[in-house]
C-alpha cells in the first residue's frame, strides 16, 4: 500500500473509532456466548487461518451438531467431547465446522442468523453477519469474577440455501476482513493496552499469535486480557 493510501486508511479509522460505542451492552465489546437466546455459534476444534483461507479461495463450510444428542433448552451449549490429534487433523481438512449445540438448536440458530441478516440487509443494504476469528477474553479489573469475551478479527461472510431442505452454507463474501476497532479502543482508553492494527488489508497475520501489548496492564490471566486466535464463531 502507498504511504497516500495508508495516510487515507488512518485517518478512516481514526474517525470511525470516535464514533464507537465502548460499553459492554455492544456485542462488539461483549458477546455474551453463554447467555441463553443469544444468536451466535461458536466453532470448536478448527483453525482459524485454515478457514480463513480456504474461504478466501471460494470454498463453503457447513455446520455440524454435536456428537451428543441430548435434548437442551435454546442457548445451552454442550461440553466439547475432547479429541484426538487425528480426529482434530481431518476437522481441519473437511469442510464443515464442528459445534456445540444439538442439531434441532443448531438449524434454528442458523436459521434466526440468516433471517436477521437477509432482513436488514433487503431493507437497509448493511451486512451484518460476520466470521469471528480469534477471541479476547477479559475482564473489568482484577478483582472481577465476570469473564467479557469479544471478536478480535471480523470477516464479513454470507449463510445460503438453495431451498428449505437444504443445509445452510457459510461463504465470504468477497469483502477484507478488518480488526474489532471497538475492543482496540476500549482496551486502549481502559487499560493502556494496544491491540496492533493490520498493516494493511492484504497483510492478515491469522496464524500467528494474536497481537497484544501492553503499557498499563496485564496480558494474561485476568487483568485485563488474553486473546485467543483460534477461536470462532458467527455472529
């Protein structure tokens, strides 16, 4: 990127991160996994770079339940069965992402996810569905029991069907990923910690490990953060 367009880019951001909502009822600040009704699906045992690439190169995932079929109240999510390295090589081979939830509370939250989407977007022309990738927890200070979770890395991505009895497929939508410029700027003004920016939208490091520093603050246990890279989920 020329030094113009990086100037322009910053200064984009710049005035987008002044008109940001740094409280905890923004989604972007603090999704609430756990809560019950919440419309998010976390994804369990894949890679984050793997399925940022292979959706960068034009591939679909589906959606798979868990292995345990016990019947659950809408927004309970089951405990991962733990896996084996084997097991955990061909997830990230496959096309389809592996969750927590039952798969009668699987197609409805898939199903309410691509309602919402398709209805703000016909009516007001916004996406809002996106790919999580990588995940920070946190918490308010040290003394707080309350774990926060917010996305690190927003991947705009669409949900199709060709009919009703079709599983849905998740695709990208052809659009850059950008960093979650509501929890850079809420660590920052709360913490003096800095979550490091993209050098560019071509230069997406999901790999490694999640960028943080800090001038104010712990990284690690619970005051305030620790980011987790492989991590998903949409929402």
């Amino acid at each position: 990127m020329s030094a113009a367009g990086s100037s322009v880019r910053e200064r984009l951001l710049a005035e987008r991160r002044a008109l940001l909502d740094l409280g905890t009822r923004n989604r972007l600040i603090n999704v609430p996994l756990r809560a019950k009704g919440v419309r998010t699906i976390e994804v369990a045992g894949e890679s984050s770079a793997e399925i940022y690439g292979l959706l960068s190169e034009g591939k679909g995932f589906t959606f798979l339940p868990a292995k345990a079929q016990e019947e659950e109240q809408e927004g309970a999510v089951q405990a991962e069965a733990p896996i084996d390295a084997d097991e955990a090589a061909a997830r990230r081979r496959d096309n389809r992402l592996q969750t927590q939830l039952s798969a009668e509370a699987l197609q409805k939250r898939l199903f309410d996810i691509w309602y919402d989407a398709r209805t703000l977007e016909e009516e007001q022309g916004v996406n809002i569905l996106y790919l999580a990738l990588g995940l920070l927890r946190w918490y308010e200070d040290e003394k707080s029991d309350e774990a926060r979770h917010a996305p690190l890395i927003l991947l705009p991505v669409r949900l199709e069907r060709s009919s009703a009895a079709e599983r849905f497929t998740l695709r990208w939508r052809g659009e850059p990923a950008s960093p979650n410029l509501s929890i850079q700027a809420k660590m920052a003004a709360d913490f003096g910690i800095v979550i490091e920016d993209f050098p560019d939208e071509d230069d997406i490091d999901i790999a490694g490990r999640v960028p943080i520093s800090s001038s104010g603050g712990s990284v690690e246990g619970r005051g305030p953060g620790r980011g987790f890279p492989s991590r998903q989920f949409l929402t």
